[in-house]
C-alpha cells in the first residue's frame, strides 16, 4: 500500500505543480471565448465551471479507466507507474493544451485543430479517422454498460434490450442541446462515478492488502507474459488511465461552453487527474482481487461487481455499479456528438436545426448499429472492434501531441516544446510497436516489433530537428 499511497499523492501533487506549470505555457487571458461570442442555443451554450468539470470527467471516464486498469493490473507494478507519469506528464498535458487550443481558436474540432499545425493533408485525413474512431466508441461504450445493466434487471431484460435502450439514449443526447439532457444528467452520473471511486479508495485502507511495491521490481507479472509484453501492450490497454486521443475530441465540446481561459487547468487538466485516480484506485483493487481468486478471470464486468459487493454491500455496490455504467454511456453519447460536430465543421454545415443534425447523424447511426450486429452476431467481435478502439485511441494521441508541439514552437518561440515532443515520441513507439504486434496488426514478433518501433521513434525524432531548426531560422 505505500507505492500505492506515494502514487495517489504523487498524481494530487502534480495537478497543483505540473498543472501550473503547463498552464504558465499556455498562457489564459481575458478574451471573450466562444461561448459568448458564438452561442447558438445548441453546442455553444455557456455553463457554470463545477458542471463543464462533471462533463468533461464523464466525457472521458468511459470504460477505459475502469476496465482498462483493471486489465493493466495483471502487468503487476508497472501499471501503477504508467498510470501516474502517464497521466501527470502526457494525458494531462495532452488534454489541456488540446482544450485550450481549441478555446483560443473559437471552439474548432480536433482535426481542425490538427490540421491548422499538421497541414491540409494531415487534416483530411484526421476528419475521417477520428469520425470512424467516435463511431467506433460509440459502438464499444454501449455493450458493456447493458451487460452490466442486465445482471441488475430482470432475467427478461437481457443485454440486447438495454443495447436497444443505451442506443436510443444515444440518440436523443446527441441530437438535442447541450444543456437538455447532458448538462442536466451528467452531475447526478458524475456523483455516482466519484462514490464508487471514493468507496473503493476508503475500503482498499480498510481492507489494507498486500499490494505490489516498486521494491518489488517491475517484472511482467501477468499470466501470458511471454505473448503480452509491457512494451507496448500495457501501454495501450491503460489507455483513459493514462493518456486517450479520445479525450481531445472531447474537450472542444466544453470549450464551445467555457466563460473564461482560466477555468480551462481545473476542466481539461484537473478532470485528466482525476481520471487517473480513478484509473489508480481500480488498479489496486484489481491486484487484490486477482491475489484472491488468481488472474484466470478476463472479464472486467465480472471482476467490478464482485468488488463493490464484497466491500460495499448490496446497496453500495448498486451505486457503485452504476457509476461504472454512467461512465461509458456519457463517452458513447458525446462520442456521437462530437462526430456530428466534426463532420459539420468539415462540410460548413450549421447545426442550430434538427434536420441539418439529423442529416449528419443518421448515417453515423447505421454505421454504428452495423457494428453492434456484428460484435453480438460474432463471439469474438466485441474484443475486435475494442483491440481496434483501443489503437485507433492511441494513435489519435501521437497526431494530438505532435500539433501541440508544433504549436509551441511556433507560437513559444521554440521554448518548451519538450512538455510534449516527449510524450510524442514515446506514444509513437508504442503505437507502432502495437501495430507490428498485435494480432490484428501484423502479428509480428518482439524482436522485430520492438526494433521498427524504436526505428518510427527516431525518424520521428529526426524529422521534427529537421523542421525545428529551419522554423526557427525563419523566427529570428
């Protein structure tokens, strides 16, 4: 329990001292932002900054901070370190800088905001990768919430009528203002989300279980090590944990409702943060639980209920579980949203009435039901669509923080575009070594995944200097 306890603190800590820092580099002013300058009654609507917070938390606590460390924990140790660095020195930054940016650049989407420092190119081909990506969010955040929900219900309302019932949901948030159903919703989910959280974290000190130390060492301790090395595969299966390119679809959707560029630390920074313990507390409980039963059990549903029952009773464990719920149904509704903004912004399409959403959300829609037909009509479908989620998600992130770094450098004068290129760097390798490796990649093995990612790393590396040096001679 001490690594465990030095990592919370570790992650309180850096959202005071990184966070000020990061947001020094920024920069916020006084300017008037889109939510006063741009309302329109339906996405830029201004809200008070304790409910943009709760938003933009459930936005991006999907399943991924839940399932995902729980999944991670079976790495032993490591999971607990990636999890903080990660969070504090990548997906925070990550996700502030990208809310920020398009604050400053009056509410743009992701891939506008990525071409605008990447290029034309690179912007095209953004629109259409992160829309299938929120597709593909909005397909995966729905099984595993109605799995849930029917271990709650009746035996006659199984997984199939929940999928139904979360689908229609996603419907409705995403068609409707903002303020209708998110902004009205969203603060009770987010109070069920943080009991869970909070409940967990006072019974793991109850309970006070022989966790893993960083004394111990940070071998593999999970039970297929020799197929699933740490490098990369923990570090994509800790994804909303640590750092998601997913996030940064997410935060324009705030930043449409933001009232000043000071709110952004706690919103974008301090929601990442929080994510993360999160992500921390179901990584230690997890451990317990897998020294209790063994590492045999592979699925996460299973796993979350009979933790909140054991510590937190039967009424306890209800809430529990549906803040757990809540979480992925918020990502998958504003997931949905966040592609119909993208797609508006793309086409130049105006979105104050309910036919212009609809023409854009109803193929979305088909598109998304074709992939939950296929992930219920195929055992194996789910984990598919999910493993490719999961490096679609990863991969966003690298073009994410590569923008931002160019941003700084242009924008800074060349000053701390480290905050970032670094993080790049490092997600590039692992997002190309996931790639070689994976099974629904090349299925390559280690010891020419590992090389070629290292490789990607270093041309990355070399390209930027290249760029660098010649932007900077172009400054002064």
């Amino acid at each position: 329990m001490i690594t465990f306890t030095l990592c919370l603190l570790a992650l309180i800590a850096g959202y005071f001292l990184y966070g000020r820092f990061v947001e020094h580099i920024f920069g916020p002013d006084d300017r008037k932002t889109p939510a006063l300058t741009k309302a329109d009654g339906v996405d830029y609507i201004p809200l008070p900054t304790w409910k943009i917070f709760m938003i933009q938390f459930l936005n991006i606590a999907g399943l991924g901070p839940i399932f995902g460390a729980i999944m991670g924990a079976k790495f032993g140790t490591a999971s607990y370190l990636w999890i903080v660095l990660g969070s504090i020195f990548a997906g925070a930054t990550h996700d502030y800088l990208a809310g920020m940016l398009s604050l400053r650049h009056g509410g743009e989407s992701l891939p506008e905001i990525i071409g605008r420092y990447l290029g034309l190119t690179t912007k095209q081909v953004m629109r259409g990768f992160t829309v299938i990506l929120m597709i593909l969010v909005g397909a995966v955040f729905v099984a595993g919430p109605a799995g849930l929900l029917a271990k709650l219900t009746p035996e006659s309302l199984d997984a199939t009528f929940w999928i139904i019932v979360v689908f229609a949901y996603y419907i409705l948030a995403t068609l409707l203002p903002v303020d209708k159903i998110i902004g009205k919703v969203y603060p009770l989910f987010a109070i069920a989300l943080l009991f869970m959280a909070v409940g967990i974290l006072v019974m793991l000190y109850v309970h006070h279980p022989a966790l893993p130390e960083m004394w111990d060492g940070l071998q593999n301790t999970h039970p297929d090590a020799a197929a699933l090395p740490i490098f990369p595969i923990m570090f994509v299966s800790i994804a909303c944990g640590a750092i998601s390119g997913f996030h940064a679809t997410q935060s324009p959707l705030m930043a449409r409702c933001m009232t000043s560029e000071r709110h952004g630390r706690p919103v974008f920074y301090g929601a990442m943060i929080t994510e993360g313990i999160v992500a921390l507390i179901w990584a230690a409980a997890a451990t317990y639980f897998f020294h209790e039963n063994g590492m045999e059990e592979t699925n996460a549903s299973i796993i979350v209920d009979a933790i909140t029952k054991d510590w937190l009773g039967a009424v306890g464990g209800v809430l529990a579980i549906l803040g757990v719920i809540a979480a992925p149904i918020t990502s998958g509704d504003t997931a949905f949203r966040s592609a119909r903004l993208i797609v508006a912004d793309f086409v130049g399409m105006e979105q104050k009435t309910m036919r212009s959403r609809l023409y854009i959300c109803v193929p979305m829609f088909l598109a998304a039901i074709g992939l939950l037909l296929y992930s219920l009509r195929d055992k194996n479908g789910f984990d598919m669509i999910w493993r490719y989620f999961a490096w679609a998600n990863q991969t966003l992130s690298v073009f994410t923080l590569w923008a931002i770094t160019v941003y700084l450098v242009r924008e800074k004068r060349g000053r701390y575009y480290y905050v970032t290129c670094l993080p790049a760097l490092f997600m590039t390798a692992v997002c190309t070594t996931y790639i070689c490796i994976a099974p629904e990649g090349f299925g390559l093995g280690t010891q020419y995944a590992l090389p070629i990612g290292v490789v990607a790393a270093a041309l990355a590396c070399l390209w930027f200097n290249i760029w660098n040096v010649k932007t900077q001679k172009k400054l002064g």
